[in-house]
C-alpha cells in the first residue's frame, strides 16, 4: 500500500504522497520553483506563493492551531535548539512548521544533529517523545527526489505503525514530493508489486512482507543506505530476529542503521556486533525513571505528613 500526504490519515486511493491535492502544488516561474500553499486564512481555493528566496516564508505557512495540551518535562525539558540550526532544507522546514512542530523535543536534539552525519545510532526514549520525527527528519533531509530507487527503509513490528509513520513521514515531506509506500502482510501482495514499478523512496514496512518482495528481486534495495528499527524491543524479538539479518543482507556495505526503543532486550547486543558500526548511544530513559521514582516517593512523604 502506498498512502497519501493529505495531512491526515494514509488513503489507499491516492497511490502517492506527492502532488495529489492543490496544498502540495508545485510550479516553476522563469526558472524559479514556487510551492503554492494554501495559507489557512483565505479561502480554499486562494493560494500564497513562497520563493525560496523570501525572507517572510514562515509567516505564510498553513500553521496549525498551537496544541495547548499540558506536556511533560521529558518533551518540554529541551536545549533551547530550534530545527532550523540544523541546516535543514527550506521545504522541509516547511513540512515541518506545517506539521505543528515548533521546536526539537529532547530525542530530536540528541538525535537529528548525529543521524544527518550519517553515523549509526541507537536511541532509548519513552513513548510519545518525539522518536518517530527524531529520525524521519534526517531521513526526509538526505533523500534525493531525482533518484529513482528506494534511499531508505523503516521497518516496524506492525501495520498500525506502519501508517502512523508513513503518514508523519508524508506530511513532512509534502514540499518535496517523496513517494512514501507502507507495505505490511494482510494487504494486496499484488498491489505492492504493481506500485513498486512506479518511483518509490521510502519504504515502511514489517519485515516479513518486506523480505519476501526483496527475495522475489521486486523491492530492490541495493541503493537504500539507512535503515530505521523502530519499536526495535519487538522487532530485536525472536518473531523477527531472523529476517532483520536477511533483510540487512541486501543492503550497501556503508548502510547507515538506526535502533529507536523504550526499551532494548539482551539480544540488542550481538545485533550491534553483528550489524552496526560504533553507534552513538542516546539513553534518556535513566534521567525519567529517576524522574518517575523522585514523584512516587513524594507523592508518599506528602500522604506521610
């Protein structure tokens, strides 16, 4: 299945996450790529052009409403980063703004800076922290558009994530106009064979299904250098242990793996052996037990007194 980049949830009936409505439209003027967005306060139909080149891009973005949601401090305790020191390309951070995203959370600051540079990275973060954008955005950053091979490869233990993360991945990427396919069991294995004749460059995917189109030589993913585990505790697990070393098999030498989790099993270790080179290890999961253990024992000392 390869879904859409409609803002909202994957859509089997748009087969790609590019130009498939007026908000991702992108022309060229006098040999200037202008992308024509919809700037939220007008109608449907009237579009605000950005240049590259213009200084007031931002304050024409389609920004969402601010979430006023209360955050806890493992997303809100960052280092003041913003997600334009990281270099990012203008359309990206145009993805991103429009995605609601206003600063790097703490795995992203630890995170994006390092996997840009291409070195493997293994990550231990809570859920809902930010993990997903911690590594889609490098990935969005270092894809070239022009290339017509599959650059990267996120696997995931299940199908449901598998559309979260497309449909993130696809958001973020609306000004560049990536293909982004899911491909999962329980789909049309037919429909997979027939949208990988078309341009695809990422790819999300469980492992299973991924495998067997790799096998079959119909997902070629010789060119692809960067490969993600996300939800790496239940793909490191004995139901996918032994198809991560076929799948890695048929990647480049100079790959680039990527580990992001909660939590690691024993098994982490000999994959990092077997797979990885010198990964830059990010834990800031010791920093919030210790957080979690210093609000239990208050919470008893204040029922206590």
């Amino acid at each position: 299945m390869i879904g859409s980049s409609t803002g909202g949830k994957a859509s089997p009936s748009l087969p790609f996450s590019t130009t498939n409505f007026p908000g991702n439209l992108a022309t060229r003027i006098d040999g200037n790529e202008i992308n024509s967005i919809n700037n939220g306060n007008a109608s449907a139909n009237a579009m605000t052009s950005i240049t590259k080149d213009d200084p007031d891009w931002k304050s024409k973005l389609n920004i969402p409403e601010k979430d006023h949601r209360a955050r806890t401090s493992d997303v809100t305790n960052t280092s003041g980063h913003d997600f334009e020191d990281y270099c990012l390309k203008r359309e990206l951070l145009m993805g991103i703004y429009e995605k609601g995203w206003e600063k790097p959370s703490p795995i992203q600051e630890h995170s994006i800076p390092i996997a840009l540079t291409g070195r493997d990275v293994l990550a231990r973060a809570k859920n809902g922290t930010g993990k997903t954008g911690a590594y889609t955005i490098p990935i969005v950053e270092r894809i070239d558009p022009n290339k017509n091979a599959i650059q990267a490869v996120i696997l995931v233990p299940t199908r449901e994530l598998a559309l979260q993360t497309s449909s993130i991945c696809m958001e973020l990427s609306k000004h560049i106009h990536l293909r982004v396919m899911v491909m999962t069991g329980g789909t049309s294995l037919r429909e997979d064979i027939s949208r990988l004749q078309e341009i695809v460059h990422i790819v999300i995917a469980t492992p299973g299904r991924l495998l067997d189109l790799v096998k079959k030589d119909l997902a070629k993913i010789d060119a692809c250098r960067v490969i993600v585990l996300d939800e790496a505790d239940k793909l490191l697990s004995q139901d996918f242990n032994h198809l991560l070393d076929d799948v890695i098999f048929h990647l480049p030498q100079d790959r680039q793996i990527m580990l992001y989790s909660a939590t690691f099993p024993l098994t982490v270790d000999d994959f990092i052996k077997k797979h990885m080179r010198n990964p830059y290890e990010i834990n800031l999961m010791e920093e919030l037990t210790l957080k979690g253990i210093e609000s239990v024992c208050f919470a008893k000392l204040s029922i206590l007194m």
